[in-house]
C-alpha cells in the first residue's frame, strides 16, 4: 500500500515517525509535516488541503494525526465511490485513539486501524455496524478473500438484513470453512451471496454476485512490443473467452522478458505484479502444452504462456495459447478456497 502519514503538531510528528516506522516493512510510507514541526524525513506542507489533493489519486490510504474535523475538510473535495475512495484514518496526537473514518471496509481502514492500535497501544474506534457488533460484513469478506463486489447497493442491502438478524443465504462454486451463523445455504432467502464466476447466475431475489480474481495471464512477446499491442491482444483473448479483465490477479512470463517495457507497462496498468520463471522451471511443469520448436530455440521453453500461467497459478488452463501480432496470452485459474475467517491484507 502507499500510504500518506499526516501530522499538524510535536506530539503529531513524534507519533507519525513511530506509525512510519511500524508499517514501512510492508508498505511505502511518505510522513507529511505542518511546517512548524517537520524533521529531516519528512515532507513539509503549509495547506494539508493542497498537499492530500496532489496524493489522492496515487495513495491507498491516508493517515491524520490531528482532529477529525481537519482530516475530513481535507479528503472532501476529492472523495468519490466507496468502491474507489483511500482509506482514511485519523489519530489524536497523544495516541490513544485510531479511528477508521472511510473505506473501512474495502479499502481496509478498520483492518489498518486495528493494525496500528494494537502496536501502539492505542484503542481502535471501529465504527462500521457489522464490525463494532461482531456480525458478518459482505465488504470485508469479499476483499478478504479477493472477491470482486459486482453491486454495492446489494452489498449494503445484505448488510442490513444482517443488523436485521435476518438470514441470507450463500452459495458458491467454491470450496469454503464453515459459514458464520448469518449466513445459510439451506432454505428460502430473499437476499443472499452467489460466489461464481458467472454474474448471470441469481439464486435469491435480491442477489450479491462476487466474482473471483484469481485469473492468471500467461504472456509472451517478441522484443519491443508496445503495451498497446498487448493490451489489445489480451483483451480480445479475454472477451472471446467471456474472462473479465478485472478478473486477472497475476501476469507471468520467462524471465528473460522481465524488463520488457511494454510489458512492465501493461502489468502496470493493472496495476499487477510480473512473476518470471526460468527456461527450467518453466519446461519442468507437467501439462499438455502447444509446442514451438522456434520458441525453445530462442528462450529455452517450448511455449511460454501456458506454462508460466499454469506454474504461477498453481491451478489448470482455461484459456490455451491465443496469439497476435507478436504476443501469445493464455490464461490460468488459481484455486479458490474461501475462508470467513479471513482477514484483510494489508
């Protein structure tokens, strides 16, 4: 996560370097000053507003040591769908309290909150109803265990039948643990959780489709191809194979390919992690794969895609080799094991 640590006062800028110091292992932290109080290894701002508008668009969470109401004057302006918007959390400068203010759920303010009071002996003030009476949230569920939400208003819908104490039924096409006593997969229910690849599919009158990103994009291409080139190749695969691209959770490929700009680029544009394997781990995976004698001439692997989407996801082949102008997709699905004890991934 990318996350902005801002602090107005001494005691502010004291707490942010201890906050800075606990999550810069797993994360990157960038600690903002009042410039009245700042040190060597921060940056310095004058208008909290201005500065949090610079780093909106590129921070996944942001943190205020200072009152509520500073924090929230400042995220307004550019706030926009629960689905999208950082988490935000605020501080008072003597550490007793950490209170997740947005995004609590998908974007793991109270997962964060809970995090950082635990380790520094600070309370966390949780908020949200599900979670401040131990019940059963869709949200946090699914981006636990890396469900795509399709319908937020469903969501928000499930969530109140829980408050409800009414049962909502679940079924999936996944193996999962045991389910929390709100939920039920037996019996009539009017709202309910279908986890399925297919969002067609409505069990329950009122029905919150949550869709797996586990997809794994096995990629070649030849050298110089552009992210634009590869881009349109992939997508015309994934829309042919009726895979969502928003389904795709990690790109592989050989690892004489892991500095090829264009396809960098593209995995940056997903925002998704490049795995790279070696010519011997790739032709060690077990598989019926379309082979090339031209390719393991020039790489040392007989085809590229589907071994590295095969031996990335663990999983088996949904999607064989497609190819275009100088690039070759395949794609993989990761197994799926849903788990409602779960927590939030940091």
């Amino acid at each position: 996560m990318n996350i902005a640590v801002f602090s107005v006062t001494e005691n502010g800028r004291k707490l942010s370097v201890k906050a800075g110091e606990l999550l810069e292992a797993e994360h990157r932290v960038s600690r903002y000053c009042f410039h009245k109080h700042t040190d060597d290894n921060s940056a310095v701002f004058w208008n909290m507003g201005s500065m949090v508008g610079r780093l909106f668009e590129r921070s996944d969470a942001f943190i205020f040591i200072c009152a509520c109401g500073i924090a929230v004057r400042a995220v307004a302006p550019y706030l926009g769908t629960k689905a999208d918007d950082p988490a935000v959390i605020v501080m008072d400068d003597c550490g007793r309290f950490v209170i997740p203010v947005l995004s609590g759920h998908i974007g793991g303010a109270n997962r964060l909150a809970e995090v950082l009071a635990g380790a520094l002996g600070a309370e966390a003030v949780i908020t949200t109803a599900t979670d401040s009476g131990g019940r059963f949230s869709p949200d946090s569920f699914a981006v636990a265990n890396e469900l795509i939400i399709t319908d937020l208003k469903a969501a928000k819908e499930i969530a109140a039948e829980v408050l409800d104490d009414e049962k909502v039924g679940f079924y999936s096409e996944y193996p999962h643990s045991g389910l929390p006593s709100e939920l039920t997969e037996f019996g009539v229910c009017r709202t309910g959780i279908c986890v399925s690849a297919d969002t067609e599919k409505k069990p329950f009158p009122v029905t919150l489709n949550l869709v797996p990103r586990n997809i794994v994009l096995g990629i070649g291409c030849k050298k110089g191809t552009s992210a634009v080139t590869i881009a349109n190749t992939v997508g015309a695969a994934l829309e042919q194979s009726g895979i969502g691209i928003n389904r795709v959770a990690y790109i592989a490929t050989i690892d004489i390919k892991k500095d090829e700009e264009g396809l960098c680029r593209f995995c940056e544009s997903l925002e998704v992690k490049l795995s790279t394997y070696t010519a011997e781990e790739l032709m060690a995976v077990s598989g019926d794969f379309e082979g090339s004698d031209f390719v393991l001439e020039i790489t040392g692997a007989d085809n590229v895609c589907e071994r590295s989407a095969v031996l990335c996801s663990g999983g088996k082949l949904i999607m064989r080799k497609t190819s275009a102008e100088g690039v070759t997709v395949a794609a993989a699905e990761k197994p799926v094991y849903l788990d409602f004890e779960r927590k939030i991934q940091l």
